[in-house]
C-alpha cells in the first residue's frame, strides 16, 4: 500500500488535499526534468504495467539493439531489491535501481536524483522501468517524453477497461507475451478495442520477448522517439515495422 499516493486511507477532503499537493510538486519537478532532457535532446521513456508483465525481458532483449547507435540507460523502479537492475546489467545494459522502500510507484524527485548520476548523465535514451502497478504510477508525471503500457496476454483483455488511467495517458500499448496466446484466452481485439475506448487511436504493438516477435517494431518506434526529440527526420525502416492502428 502506498503512503504517498494514499491508496487504502479514509479521511477523503484531507486526503485530496495531500494528493493536490504531492501531485503539484511532483509535476513541478517533472517539468524541470523535462526541460533538462529536451536541452539535452535526449529521449526517456517511462514503462508501466502490472507485475510480471514482462518490462524488464522485453529491456534485456531490445535494447542492445538500439546501443549500437546511441547510449542507452534504464532507471529501475521496485518497492525492494536490485534483481531487474542486475539482470539489465548481466546483458550489458546500464542501469540505475530505485528502490521506493514501499511507494508503488515512481516519483520526479527520485528520477531527477539519478538522472545527474553516471550513466545516465551521457544517456541519449533513458527508459524508466516504473514499479509493477497498473494504477498510481499513471498519475506520477516524470519528465518522460512519453509512457507506454503494457498488458500481457496472461492478466486478461479486460484490463484497460478496468484499470483505464495508464492506456489514458499512454502513447503506446504493448500487448506482451503473444507466444502464449494459444494458451490462454485473451481476445486481442477486445483488449485494444477497450483501450481505445478510453485513448481513441492509441498504437498498439503485439510483441513476445520470449520469441522476439514484434520486438523490431518496439526498437523502431522508439528510434522514432528518439529523432523527434532530436527533431531529425526519421528513415530508418519505417515502411515496414510501425506500430499500427488497426
Ligand atoms: N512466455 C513468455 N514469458 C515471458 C515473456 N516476457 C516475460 N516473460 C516471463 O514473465 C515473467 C515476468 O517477466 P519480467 O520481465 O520479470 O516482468 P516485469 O514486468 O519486469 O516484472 P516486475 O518488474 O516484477 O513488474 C518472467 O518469468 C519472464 O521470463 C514473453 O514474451 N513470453
Ligand atoms: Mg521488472
């Protein structure tokens, strides 16, 4: 439970009140962030979804890929331990944990904190992995350029019906660990149709990090990402592997 959020307390004017606040300063520093990142012309990125969704396999296998053209960093966001900060490393990946000791989610302070730290002062991509929860961290701005969501084919297609805040603000869904869907009875089009009934035209991309399939489409948008906050025209491929609104 989250004592900054205020999930689960009852004294609801007061409450409100802490969140206005909380939610204010956080977006204070958020904007600071984000003007330091666009002097920068660097991307960062910020990744929600329930746990186990598959973020920290879906960083490990993608982006090597994007750190044969730039440096690449991740922030990682756990209530406890540095397991998927040393996974990312284990693959050469650099990366940063954020333990919040108990906040499900991640705040600005937190992520401006590391940002001025090596390595990912000389990061032109940052990726914020937030904690596993499809709920609070939808409300934390962090200075990203865009957050991204991602629902695996095992929690179910009604989820962003259920949980609509993160596919509201979302730029891009990600539908992950389609290798299982001939085991599990997800309807993809339910799924996206629910998403973009609360976000009309978001992009979808359908991806298993296990297989690798759609993998290329998620390095290619975030190449594209990556050239408009360096606002160059994009080449690379982009007639085959956009993710796509139908
Ligand atoms: N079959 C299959 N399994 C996957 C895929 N992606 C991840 N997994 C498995 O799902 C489990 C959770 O994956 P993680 O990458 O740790 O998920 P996460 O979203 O980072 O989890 P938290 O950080 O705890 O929220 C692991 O056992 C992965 O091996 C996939 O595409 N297909
Ligand atoms: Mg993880």
């Amino acid at each position: 439970m989250c004592d900054v959020c205020g999930c689960g307390q009852a004294a609801a004017t007061r409450l409100v009140k802490i969140e206005e606040e909380v939610l204010q300063k956080n977006n204070a520093i958020a904007a600071a962030v984000r003007a330091r990142l666009a002097e920068r012309r660097a991307l960062m990125i910020n990744l929600l979804s329930a746990p186990g969704s598959g973020k920290t396999l879906l960083l490990e296998v993608s982006l090597p890929r994007l750190m044969a053209e730039v440096q690449v960093g991740v922030i990682e966001g756990d209530v406890q331990t540095r397991y998927d900060a040393e996974r990312l490393r284990r693959v050469g990946i650099p990366a940063v944990q954020i333990n919040t000791g108990g906040a499900c989610h991640l705040d600005a302070v937190g992520v401006q904190r590391v940002l001025g730290e090596p390595p990912l002062t000389s990061a032109d991509v940052i990726v914020i992995e937030n904690v596993g929860n499809l709920v609070c961290p939808a409300a934390f701005d962090l200075g990203e350029q865009a957050k991204v969501v991602a629902v695996s084919v095992t929690e179910g297609d009604d989820k962003p019906e259920k949980y609509p805040a993160a596919f509201a603000v979302a730029s891009l869904m990600l539908i992950t660990k389609v290798d299982l869907l001939p085991y599990v009875n997800f309807d993809v089009a339910r799924c996206k149709e629910g998403a973009r009934q609360v976000h009309p035209g978001l992009p979808v991309i359908e991806l298993s990090a296990r297989t690798g399939e759609g993998v290329d489409a998620w390095v290619e948008w975030l190449r594209h990402q990556l050239a408009h906050v360096r606002d160059v025209p994009h080449t690379h491929n982009e007639h085959h592997s956009h993710a796509h609104r139908h």
